[in-house]
C-alpha cells in the first residue's frame, strides 16, 4: 500500500449536516461534539447574518447634454448624417381608453 491509500483509508467519512432537521446544532453536538456545535452554530449565525441583508438600489444618474424633448408635443427628428434627417410629427391628442361610467348591476 502506498501512502496515498493509506490515508485515503483512515479518512472516515463526513456527511453533510442534514438542514430540514429541526435541531441541526444538537445533531452537530451528539455528531462531532462541543466543538462542532459551537462551529455550527457560528456558522448558521453566520449565515443569517449575511444572507438576511437587502442589497441597496444602486443610485444611477444619467447625463444629458440638452433638456429632455416632449415627444408627443413637438415630435422628434433624428440626425443620420450630414443629408439625412428622420422626423416624426407630434402625436395626436386622444380621450382616454377605458373611461367611462359603468351601468350598475343593481336596478
């Protein structure tokens, strides 16, 4: 036998700490003892401590060289080289979909 297999072969082996039990840390405790409780423990701490916490919004600002352009008031027109220019004219004024009064059920 070669070193390598001989300690292969003295390695017990480790099974993971089943995470549904209801008591992970007494299983970890009766498993690898005092001090296995007190790593577990510290673990899920640990673990609640970090994995609980909302990332903030990231602040994103946007520069523009100009004021912003009313689309739907003035329209739109967008140069494409020095004898090309695409316009759209202004959007016309509707009523809203959707209101109106609704009959009552009731008579």
């Amino acid at each position: 036998m070669s070193d390598e297999q001989e300690l292969e072969s003295t390695e017990p082996e480790l099974e993971p700490i089943d995470i549904a039990n209801d008591d992970p840390i007494e299983t970890a405790r009766r498993r690898y003892g005092t001090a296995g409780a007190a790593l577990a423990g510290g673990m899920f701490g640990l673990d609640v401590a970090l994995g609980l916490k909302k990332k903030p919004d990231s602040v994103q600002v946007q520069e523009a060289p100009t004021d912003p352009v009313d689309i739907d008031a003035d329209g739109i027109q967008v140069p494409i080289d020095a004898t090309t220019v695409v316009s759209t004219p202004p959007l016309a004024r509707h009523d809203p979909i959707g209101v109106g009064k609704r009959k009552s059920r009731r008579s």
